[in-house]
C-alpha cells in the first residue's frame, strides 16, 4: 500500500513538472501576449466574437492580422464560460489554428495536426463581454505555446 501510494505521489509530481499548464500569471494581467520558450510577442492585433453558439479568438502579434509564423485562432462553445477545460472537447464544436517558430499546429473534433492538447481558462468579467483568456497549448515535444488575451467579445 505504501509503494502504490509513493508511485500514485511520484506520478504527479513528474506530471506538474513536464506539463504543459504554464499558467503562471494570474488572469487580469495587462498585457495580451503568445509566448513559446521563454520569448512573449504581443499581440498587437486581436479579435473577439461570438459566432452562432461558440467564441472566436483571433490573436496576432501583428497589425495586418493575418497567419504568420507566430499567431493563434481559437473557437470553443459559447457555453464554457468562467472554466477551466481542456481541448480536445469531448463534446461541442471547437477548432484551432496557428504557428509558432516555423511549426504549424491545427485541429478540430475530427483531429489534430501538431498538437497535443491545449488547457484554457475563460473568465467572462462583465456583462459586456470582456473577458479574460488563458491558453497553453502542448506541441508533440511537449514544448508549450502559452498566451494571455484581455478583450472584449463583440456580440456577447
């Protein structure tokens, strides 16, 4: 009994070591960034809306607002509000799409393309729609893309 109760104990620390939750910084931080090894990009150029019954996030650390080498785009179910849950959903539609450092990584209900999972935390602030948006996304070498987004969700 002790054995099982060290490995189970073990098991969770190397879990909290390797994983992919790096969120580090409290919700309501100032600044809206994607950061990958260390390097945060602002983002520069964001938008935020609701489409039919889901959330879309664009995020890009440039003013053209379009796919480069470092950007994120994310839709999730309207109804995951003030949470904490992890893509892939098992139920709902969601999708993904973006890169960082030359790597592609996209996916939707049907599969994923290089990523593993991502964690989101989305706290809704007012009745406005402002909201806070963390994400942490595992690569397949379990390096992490990780972001902060504070905005407001048009047609919330």
């Amino acid at each position: 009994m002790k054995r099982t109760i060290f490995v189970v104990i073990a098991f969770v620390l190397v879990l909290t070591i390797v994983s992919c939750d790096q969120f580090g910084d409290k919700l309501g931080s100032t600044n809206n960034y994607l950061s990958f090894e260390g390097k945060k990009n602002s983002i520069t150029a964001a938008r935020s809306f609701r489409a039919g019954d889901s959330f879309v996030f664009q995020l890009y650390p440039d003013n053209n607002k379009s796919a480069n080498d470092n950007f994120m785009e994310l839709s999730f179910p309207d109804k995951l509000t003030d949470t904490l849950f992890t893509i892939p959903l098992a139920q709902g539609e969601w999708w993904v799409n973006g890169a960082v450092n030359g790597m592609a990584y996209s996916g939707d209900k049907l599969g994923r393309t290089g990523f593993q999972s991502a964690n989101v935390q989305i706290k809704i602030l007012d009745g406005a729609g402002t909201c806070d948006l963390k994400i942490s996304l595992a690569l397949p070498d379990n390096r992490c893309v990780t972001g902060f987004y504070k905005g407001l969700i048009d047609g919330f």
